[in-house]
C-alpha cells in the first residue's frame, strides 16, 4: 500500500511539475532580451526525476 500511494504521488508530483515548466517555457518565449530560466529548468528536471520515481515504484508493485 505504501509504495502505491508513493507511486501516486510521485506520478501527481511529475505532472504537476511538467506543467509549471511547460506554463514557464511559454512565458519566457514571450519576453524579450535576457531570460531567467532557473524555475523552468528546476522544474523539467525535477519533473523528470519523479517520473523516474514513479517508475520504478509502478515496477516494485507490479
């Protein structure tokens, strides 16, 4: 049960990031001159690192 509700929250936490650095992309391809970045790459990297997390917890269960 645990490494469920670990997966469910992983996968809920993966998307949850992919959609800020998706909703930070756009904003920063509408600015112009020099960009900050930071919160969107934090954010797709991070994403990446739950979905990676979820992953492997989908295989634990399964």
């Amino acid at each position: 049960m645990l490494f469920f509700a670990t997966m469910v929250f992983c996968f809920i936490m993966s998307v949850f990031l992919f959609l800020i650095g998706y909703w930070e992309a756009i904003k920063i391809s509408n600015e112009e001159g020099n960009v900050r970045a930071g919160t969107m790459i934090f954010c797709l990297v991070m994403g990446f690192v739950f979905a990676i997390f979820a992953s492997d917890f989908s295989t634990t269960i399964a």
